[in-house]
DNA sequence: AATGAATGAGTATTCATTCAT
DNA sequence: TATGAATGAATACTCATTCAT
C-alpha cells in the first residue's frame, strides 16, 4: 500500500507556475518542472495528460478555487454595486499577489494554442456568468440602468481588468517599453475601474 | 527596368493572413505560405527576417494604416465625443470586414512568443496615445471627467474593443463553447459601447 | 499450506500470448497484459526477467511440449516415414489448433530481437535434431536416399512447414494482400507437403 | 537549379544497410544513419517518410530489381526445371555475396513491425508468382507432376530457400549456436535443393 | 531577386522495469 | 508474494532557416 507522503499533483503544479512564468510556456522544458518539483520525468505523466494539460489545469483550477470563493463571499452582500466591485477587485488581488500565476495566466497561457479550447473557455464562461447575474441582480434593483446588453457588458469587465493586469505586468516586466511614463499602482487602477464601472452603470446621471 | 511585376512582399502576407487564420499561427508552415504566395520557400526570407517577422509585420503594418487614416479623419472634427466614436467603430468594423485579420490579430498573434515584445507593442502604444489624447482633449474641453487616470482609462478602452470583437469572433468560429446563448452583432456592441462609454466618462452625472 | 489458489505464471503467460497476438509484440504493454491477467504490474516480474523473457518463454515451453510428446509418441514407430509425417502434422496440428499462439511464433516472436539468441535458438535445434534423427534413421533403413546433407535437409522441411503456416495465418488475418486468391485449406497443405516431400517435384524421376 | 551532385537517396539507402546490418534495425539510429552517408538527419526524411520505409525501401528495391534481372534472364530459356534452378541460385547468389544485405532481410526486416504489411507482401507475392509460373509451365510440358498444388509447393520452394540462407548467415554470426557442427557451404545447400526439389527424399519413388 | 535542397537544433512522451511498502 | 506509484533512459521526426546556384 504505498502512500504518497507528499502530493506530488500540486508539487508539479507549482513547479509549473515557476518554470512557466521563468521561460514562458513554449520554452519551458518539461525536465526542468521536474526537476524542479523534485520527481522524475515520467511522474508528470502520471498525474497530467501533456504540457497543455499542465497548464491548462493551472488555469482551470485557479479560476474555479476563486469562483466558489467568490460565491462564498458574495451570498450573504445584497448590494449589486458593491458585489461587482468586490469581484473585481478579488481578481485584482489575487494576481497582485503572484505575480508569476498572472504571468502564466495573461501572456504564457496564450502560446500553448488551446487556450481557446472549450476546457478553458468553460471557466471563463462560469465567471462572466458570475458577472452577468451581478448585473442582472442591479437591473432588477434599479441600480444598474436597464437599457444595455449584459452578455456585451460583462465582457468589457472581463476586459477592463484584464488590461489593467496586463498594464501593470508589463510594466514590470518590461519597463523600457513604457519609456518614462510615470507608473501607476493597480490601487489607482481598481479606483478608476469603479469609477467608470460606477457612472457608467448607474442609473439616473443627468438626463436618460 | 527590372520592376517586379507582382509586389511579392504584399502577396506573401496576404498568403500569411490567410494561412495564420487557417491552421494557427504554431501549425502554419512556412512552405504552405510559400505556396499559397507561389513563390519559393527561401523567398519569404528575401522580405521577412522569419516567421515571426511576418505576423508581426501583418500585425504592425495593419495597425499603423488604421491609425495614420484615424488621424486623417479625425483632423477636421473637434467633439472628442464624436472623436472617440469614430475611432472604436472604425476598429471594429475594420475586423468585422475581415475575420481572418481578427483571428491573425486576437487570437495567432498571441502564439508568437513575441507578441508583448517592443516591435508590436510600440505600434498598440501608439494607438493608446490616440485614445489618450482624446480622452485628454475632452478634459480640456469639459465635456469629460478629470478625476480619472487617462493611462489607465485608455487601457478600459482597448480592452472593452478587444472583448467585444473575441466574443464576436469566437461565437462564429466556435459556437459550441456558448452553447445556445443567443449572439450579438456587433452594431448592438458598439451601442453598448457608446451608452457606457458615454455616460461613464462623461462630466455631469448624478452628483459628482 | 500456503498453496497459491491460481497458477499466476501460468496466468501471465496466457495473458501474454493473448494481448501479443492482439496487438503484436512490439505494440503490447506490460500493463495491459498485467490487467489480462488480473495481476499487478510488478508481478509478471516476479515471474520473469522481461518482456523478452515473457515471449521467449512462451516459445521454448511451447516448443519443450511439444518435444517430448512428440519423442513419446515417435518411440514405438520404426517407419521414419512414417515418423516424419507424424511430427510434421503435429506440428501444424497444434498451430492450426491455437491461431494465437501461431501468430505470436510466426510474426510477433520475429520483433523482440531476441529470437535469433541462444535461448530460442537453442530449442529449435533440438526439433531439428529431431528431425534430422529421422532422416538419418531413414538412410540407414535405406528407405531415404542417403546423398543429401541431412543438417540441411532438416533446415528444408522446417522452412517448408513455416511456410504453409505463414500462408494460412496471413489469409486469416490479412486476406486482402492475397487479392482473390482461392485459399486453401491445411489439410491440403499436409498432403502436397507429404507428396513432394517424398518424391519431389519431378515427373518420372531419372535413374538414382 | 541546385543540382544535386551525388544520389543522395541511394547514399542514405547504402548506409541504413550497413547501420541496420551492424546494429539490427531498432537499435540502428537515425543519426548514425545520417552521418555514415554523410547528410544531415532531416535530409534522410526528405527522400523517405520514416525509418521503416528506409527498410521497405530497400526490401523491396532489392526484390523488384531482382524480379525484373530474373525475367530477363529467364526469357531465353525453356526448359522449367533450368528455370527453377536459375531462379533458385540468383537468389541464393544474391545474398550469399551480399551478406549484410542478407542479415536485413531474414533478421531485421522482421523487427519493424511492418514486414508482413502489405507493401513489402506485394513483391514478395510477385515473386512466389513467379516461381509458380514456372511450376505450371513445367506441369504444363510435362517434367512437373501435376498432382501438386502450386500455390503451396511455391511456398515450400521459398521456404527452403531461406532456410538455407538464414542457416548459412547464422552460422557466420552467431557460430556459438551450433556447437560444433561442421559447417556446410552454400555450393553443398544448392545441391541438396536441387536434388531434393527434383526427386525427393525418398529412395526408388515408388510409380507416380 | 529567386530558388528549393539541405540543414540540424531541439524535446515531449512512452513504457519496461524497480522498489518501498 | 504482491502491489502500483515512481522512475528516467531513450529517440524519431519536424520545420524554420540557410545558401549554393
């Protein structure tokens, strides 16, 4: 009965976030998450289909750990308003926090081709959902103006963080792009998404 | 007078466009592009310094042709207002004209391993400037807010028309990932975007 | 009394000579034939050396078997024609009789690079023994002419008993390489084998 | 018009022979291929899809040009049972003065996986047609006994013969095998071939 | 400029075998 | 004996790029 001391799954997981984030996916070296997860070749084989798989099961699983996370949180808040901006700034959060998942996450999933595949689009869709039924809810409450389409909407959240990480990361990573562009703090930038979210989505500005 | 009697260079992008959006930027060969073009393999590299090279030069040449025309069309008008319009439409309906230029650029490009590295990025940066200044001139005019980061709110942009035309590029090429969700076109898109664009930047809403 | 309940060698080995057949030696996995076997994987090797030592082994027991049955039944017979044709027929009795087994001797035994080793070699040179045995009992009874190689002869009626077993497994496993080819039966086979055998190809023999 | 200045095709084929007599065909490596006819690795698949059709290739090259020299030589003559003999002893001739050649054939063509596959069966069928061909003719004139089936008396004929050729090569590679057995010559292997396929083994054939 | 045969660096994956339990 | 998770050696093949013509 042999018993796994250690949870060689998520060693090979986190192993592939830092190899990932180090060299990018294409050239990530499947030695090198090995080694780095101290286990053999093979075992990566035994716990994940391919290289895609890795990473695509990186994606799946921090998105869907923050989705039900997010549920929680969000059950027992009533406001819509204050709901959305949670949300976004959750995600806003979460990839501040590690900054090598959201490397992988905005620039090193995209090379692997399937990115775009139904296992990854799956997620994406569950959190856009989350988004839509946020709106749905202020709609409802008359908080959210009423004449837009959600399903349009809940992609230009989706979208507006996604630059604003993308903004950050590469100004980390790298700043001679920017030339000498004062930087600004994802602070400023989630205060501004709430601003633009807020005006934008409230009901009542001057005369509608 | 040797002149060319064909402009090889543009027939090999045209070739690379088409191919790119066929099989993936990772699955293209440069043979197939070669022979779609009808010349030999080793004259793509008369013209391009690599693979590489050519999406990115399909990516830059097509951005800086939208953007020199914006700037022509944009000179005689001075509503930052009707401005900013212009340009999101514009973009919008360059891609909605092609869709294997929207595919090369939303979905190929981001396989090159090369996509966030100076070449293109100085091209979508210049691309921002336009959206900033915008954006800047309607601060000066009054007519938009000045308590927003105009760095950080040009990004909202890009990524709310980035979000608009992938939903819309995906929904046709995969609509399996979105099951029986009824689609959008993208005149409704651009409403929506005009709506939140409009009333979320604009000056004078409720008690601001 | 700890007396295994089943005979897992035994197990293994009609797992092997089953999966073998199925998917050709090169192709099989030791893990499917440890499934077949209702086995773990370890286990065949605390039976065997390898999977080369699996297929070898099934060969020379097989072989070994058949050996001595045969020098059992030979024994009371004194007519080495009659003996001959008694350990040919055995011999394609006992394939025609297990179709697997015959495809793992006279096709997959052929990928393990082995089977020209000592090991296998070993046992089929006793069969030739054994047939050369025959021969030579046949000269000195003077029923078979004695100007011929007997080591060489012996190395005829094998290959000839190989080839009509070949003939038959590939018309039953590949019919279409034969075209519209009437097959023929094994029975027929013995008999044309059996004639030549005797008295060759010719018509009206010259003056031996 | 880049001309090629040696037959790099044939080179490639020359060298598999040698790497796959010296190391057996699935220990032979691609590279050491490339090296021994002193091209690169990739330009080995530019004139042969896989490692395997390097072996069919020359498998059936060999046969092909054999069949084809064979009918020629055998256009003049009439007489079947010269025929047969011409025809047997080509063959042996053949491999006898090419022994790496003959270890292909009878030992490492079988390792592939594909020998028993329908593009190398479609040569070998040629050539047992050939043989039974002449059979008929012989049936036909008269000097070949007609109560024979010709489809299996073929196969003997092809039977013995690599009998004879695999006995001769394994007795030069592996002399170890056969203890101390006087070795026989090719010369003596004929002989025996011929007079066995005349006459038989037996001693005064009784009254066909 | 054009050609296309030649190049060769580069690696994910398999699977027979082992060994701690 | 039995187990099965872990191991890691081993390699054919692709394809962007070059370069002699």
């Amino acid at each position: 009965m042999p018993r796994p001391v250690v949870d060689k799954k998520n060693l090979i997981l986190k192993a592939a976030i830092k190899v990932f984030a180090r060299r990018g996916f294409s050239r990530a070296r499947t030695a090198v998450i090995a080694r780095e997860a101290r286990v053999a070749e093979g075992t990566i084989y035994n716990y994940f289909k391919s290289k895609d798989d890795l990473i695509l099961t990186i994606f799946e699983q921090t998105w869907r750990d923050m989705i039900r996370a997010l549920r929680a949180v969000l059950q027992p808040i009533h406001d819509p308003i204050q709901k959305m901006t949670l949300v976004l700034t959750t995600v806003i959060d979460l990839f501040e926090s590690d900054p090598q998942l959201a490397e992988v996450f905005l620039v090193e999933l995209r090379q692997s081709g399937k990115c775009f595949s139904s296992q990854p689009m799956a997620v994406i869709l569950e959190f856009l959902d989350l988004l839509e039924e946020i709106l749905k809810e202020g709609i409802v409450q008359g908080v959210i103006r009423k004449d837009i389409n959600t399903r349009i909407a809940r992609g230009f959240l989706f979208g507006a963080v996604e630059s604003i990480l993308l903004g950050w990361l590469l100004r980390r990573t790298h700043p001679e792009l920017f030339g000498k562009e004062k930087p600004y703090t994802l602070e400023e930038a989630k205060e501004t998404l709430t601003k633009l979210f807020g005006t934008g989505f409230f009901v009542k500005p001057p005369n509608r």
